[in-house]
C-alpha cells in the first residue's frame, strides 16, 4: 500500500477530527429530531410522499450514524497511535 507523507500535524489533525466528530453528532442529533417530528406530525401529506419521506430520512440518519461511528473510531486509532509513539 502507498504510504502519503504526513503533511498535518498531529495536533491540527486531532482538532480537524474533533471538529468532524462533533459536527456528526449534531447531524444525527438533528436528522433524529427531524425524523421524530415526522413521525409525530406527519401533515396532511399524501401517503405515498410521507413513506417517501421517512424513508429518505431513514436513510440519511442512517448514513450520517455510520460516518460518525467511522469517525469515532479514527479518533481511537489515532489515540491508540499516539499513546504507543509517546511509550
């Protein structure tokens, strides 16, 4: 596999991480209040728009909970680097 040079920082790329990481937090955090509006209040749209709707939701949360656990993660494998580079 290609090795890229490390061209950031560690420090600037933990803060880019937590920068990313708290901005999906608050996307799911949001798409979920979004989503549990809809289910409370559907309005009077048609039945085939809300099932459209719910189900674009659905997906989106979906994709935004995994970009975050992704995210997550990099954050602990950077962590785990560090701590085994400061050894």
């Amino acid at each position: 596999m290609l090795a890229l040079p490390n061209i950031i920082p560690y420090n600037s790329q933990s803060v880019m991480l937590s920068a990313a990481i708290e901005k999906a937090r608050r996307l799911v955090a949001e798409l979920e209040r979004q989503q549990a509006e809809l289910e409370a209040t559907p309005g009077n749209l048609p039945p085939d728009k809300l099932a459209e709707g719910k189900r674009i939701i659905a997906n989106t949360l979906e994709s935004a909970r995994a970009a975050l656990a992704a995210l997550e993660a990099a954050a602990r494998i950077a962590e785990d680097s560090s701590t085994e580079n400061s050894s």
